[in-house]
C-alpha cells in the first residue's frame, strides 16, 4: 500500500507541473458549443406567463440615452429662423401669386416682404394664349408686385392694445400707401368679447418725389371704424362699422357677420351703404392659415 501510495503521489506531481496545452481548445469549443444556440434547444420561456412579467423595469428617461446637443445646433436654428419664407399659388388666369416675407427684428415684430404676380415665361401654343386671353378680359396677363414693411407695436396705456403700421409700394402703377391701424379688445364675459378698430390710410398716386424731378402726386385719405362682437361658443361674429374717403362726403355705413366653420374655413356677409345712395352687398367664403 505505501508503495501504490507513493507511486500516486509521483504521478500527480507530473501531471501538475505539465502544462494543459491540449485541454484549453477542446474547453473553449466546449463553451462556445453551449453558446451557441440549436433548432433543438429547449424553449426556455415555455414555463414564463408573458402577462404576469414586470414591464416597469423597461420605464427609463430617453433623454438620459442620449448625449449633449452639438454647440453648433443653436446657432443653425438661429440662422435658419432669419431666412425668408416663400409661399407661391397657381392662379386660373395663367399666372402665380408668390410672397415673401422676413422677419428683421423681435423687436415690435418688425418685418418686410413683398407680393407677386408672376406671368407664365417661355413659349405658349396657340390654344393656351387664346385660354389666357380669355381669362384676363382679352389681353395677356403681366407680370407686377409690391413691395411692404410692417410693423405690430403695443398700444398706448388703456387708450388701445395695439398698433399696426405698414407701408405698401407698387411700382408698376406709380401708387405707395401708408396705413395705420387702431385696435383694442374689450371682453365683455367667458363667451363675449367686442373689438374696436380704427384704421386711417393714406394712398399717394403718382412717382415719390425726388431731388431734380419735378412731380405733383395725387394724394387721398380713407378713414375706417369698425366695432367686431365675437361670440366665442359657436364663432359667429358680429360686425358693424362705417368709412370715409376724401372722394365721397359723408359716412358710408355697412353691417354683416362672419361664422367660422371647420379647419379655417369662414362665410361672410355684409350689406353697406353706396356714395350713389345704393347698397352694396357681398358674400363670401374663405380659407385661412398661418405658418
């Protein structure tokens, strides 16, 4: 027994101090045989309710995820919100209306712009000159616009709320317009409220005059007071006022009502007085929207 006893011993000692050379590759495909996954593999979530699993461990702030914004971003932003805004629609007469528009100051909303109408360039078949003509009452339609700045200021203590100022030229007809507009609001309860506006214009026909030109520009004056009660639980609006212009002498008066209907869309109507001593009435219906 001692003797089988030592020759154990002498046999153990060799083995541990023999490097396992040949072992560790057979261990490693061992491991990466159970790693890796078989069509014959147990389901391992056949035993698991899906229901009964707690889905609030998975409840975690998105905005953690992800890193700092890049300093550049706001300065893109900044850039991109001072670009003009364009806008065109196609007309049935052949031309486009285009507009544009800019912001150049915060500052009292100051912004300037202008309005377009584009003709149709290059060559046009017979068929489509005979259609363009029709449209604009026999002759072909030309190309014209203004240009516009405008201003929206707070108004004067409880006097009114607020001031709009615009200033509006076409070269094309030698005509500039300069506008002021009035305007203060007054809620009379929760679904009531009344606006009263006065608007005061003035229309100069005729070339601005300039150093070394000679001109005597027609100017006229129109004046425009409205009060505006809208009723805010079924959008109908109530409006009466009343102009006057240096062409007529005395007060033209109209009334009429506006209803709102769905997705910006409007009808109205209203009925006024004629300087020929007749009525004037209209209706009509549009659509609206901001961006």
């Amino acid at each position: 027994m001692l003797v089988a006893g030592a020759s154990l011993a002498s046999i153990l000692a060799v083995a541990a101090q023999t490097p396992p050379a040949d072992d560790e590759p057979e261990m490693q495909e061992a491991e990466e045989a159970e790693v890796a996954p078989s069509v014959n593999d147990a389901d391992i979530m056949k035993d698991i309710d899906v229901e009964k699993l707690d889905w609030s461990q998975l409840n975690v702030d998105a905005s953690t995820l992800t890193g700092p914004a890049p300093k550049g971003s706001n300065a893109s932003k900044g850039a991109t919100s001072a670009d003009a805004s364009w806008s065109a629609n196609e007309r049935p007469n052949g031309t486009s209306a285009v507009s544009v528009k800019q912001s150049i100051s915060p500052f009292w909303d100051t912004r300037i712009g202008a309005d377009m109408t584009v003709a149709r360039q290059g060559i046009a078949t017979t068929s489509e000159l005979l259609s363009e003509r029709l449209a604009n009452g026999g002759s072909l339609p030309q190309s014209s616009g203004t240009a516009w700045a405008a201003i929206t200021a707070p108004g004067v203590a409880s006097i009114w709320d607020t001031t709009a100022v615009e200033a509006r030229v076409d070269p094309g007809s030698e005509q500039s317009k300069f506008g002021t507009s009035l305007s203060k609001s007054l809620p009379i309860s929760e679904q009531y409220s009344l606006t009263l506006k006065n608007d005061y214009n003035l229309i100069q026909q005729g070339i601005v005059p300039v150093p070394g030109i000679v001109s005597h520009p027609a100017r006229s004056y129109e004046t425009d007071q409205s009060a505006r009660l809208s009723i805010a639980e079924t959008g109908t609006s109530l409006i009466a006022g009343q102009t006057l212009s240096t062409s007529d002498d005395k007060w033209l008066r109209k009334v009429g009502a506006e209803q709102k209907l769905f997705d910006g869309v409007t009808i109205s109507g209203s009925i006024g007085e004629m300087p020929s001593g007749g009525a004037n009435t209209s209706l009509n219906a549009g659509f609206r929207r901001s961006w």
